[in-house]
C-alpha cells in the first residue's frame, strides 16, 4: 500500500515527498479516492503514479454528485500501457 499526498510532508520517512510507501517502476497501482467532488485531485494523483512508472487503474468509492463523472471517463478510456526498460 502507498499513499499519495496533495503536498509532501516536511516530516516522517517520506518527507517532502507526494508518495509514501514501497513501490517499482512496472507496478500495478488500483488507486482509490474516499470522496469526489471533480475528480481533479483523483487525476493528479494518478498523474503523479503514472509519472514514477506505475501502471494505474481509478477507482472512487464515493461520489458528490455528477461533477466528476466526465472527468474519469475521460481518464478510463483506454490508452496504450507505458513501454518499461528491459
């Protein structure tokens, strides 16, 4: 399990970073969001995986309304899978 922050922490074992936790390049990441309100913060998490090399599939367990709906279909579609170094 890995957490990602809004902002990093200036504190702790992670400090001054947005993701917490053991992870690889390659890795498969099953992102879960506990509330959604435009599903902004939701793609920058994702964003920020998908930028250390991890593969990331978006879920959200609770919605406030429609808002988001056109925001994570559009990140849902498919798209081709990240090529990774041999």
């Amino acid at each position: 399990m890995i957490a990602v922050r809004k902002k990093p922490k200036g504190y702790g074992a992670f400090a001054n970073e947005y993701v917490e936790g053991p992870y690889h390049a390659g890795q498969r990441v099953l992102l879960l969001e506990d509330v959604v309100t435009s599903g902004n913060e939701l793609l920058s998490a994702a964003s920020r995986l998908q930028e250390l090399g991890l593969i990331v599939t978006p879920y959200a367990v609770v919605s406030r309304g429609l808002s988001p709906v056109r925001a994570l279909i559009a990140f849902s579609l498919p798209r081709s899978e990240p090529k990774l170094e041999n």
